[in-house]
C-alpha cells in the first residue's frame, strides 16, 4: 500500500492499528483501546491470517524458550545471545 493511500485510510476510518518497523524499533500506533481486536476479527475471518498468527506466536515461545535454556560460561558469566538478521531488539507502543 502506498503512503498516500495509507494515509486516507487511517484519516478515513473508524478505527485502526498501525504497526510499523524502523531498523531494530517497532512501533504500534492504535485509535482507541479496541483496536487489537482487529488482529483477533482478522484471525477469525480469515485461516490463512490464523495460520500465520499461530506460527509467529509458536517461533516467539520457541525463541524465549531457547533463551531460557542458554546457560552461563565456565567463568560465570552469561553470554548473550546474538541477535539474528532482522531481529527487533525493541519494541515500543504509542499511545
């Protein structure tokens, strides 16, 4: 979707959620507090939004999973895990 034409349906509607993604930083911006229910109106709407859903949920629990399990050096210390390519470190609402 052009810019434009994001802009005219976000000046148009009645309600939205705008997820957006700058380098490593994620942005949402919503219109009123029942606005994640368009995330859940989509799920029930339509399966293969479901499926994609379930998918990324499933790869968040296996990553903090993975994490969980990562264990401390012989010296005591932790080392952090490296990020992957396209990986957001943050991530940030706005209301």
């Amino acid at each position: 979707m052009a810019h434009r034409q994001a802009n005219k349906n976000i000046n148009t509607s009645d309600d939205f959620l705008l997820i957006s993604r700058h380098k490593n930083l994620i942005k949402i911006q919503s219109h009123n507090n029942d606005s994640p229910n368009i995330i859940l109106d989509l799920a029930v709407a339509n399966k293969p939004f479901l499926e994609l859903l379930r998918s990324v949920i499933n790869s968040v629990d296996e990553h903090q999973e993975k994490q969980k399990t990562d264990r401390p050096t012989p010296d005591g210390s932790s080392q952090p895990a490296k990020p992957e390519q396209g990986e957001v470190q943050e991530a940030e609402v706005i209301d």
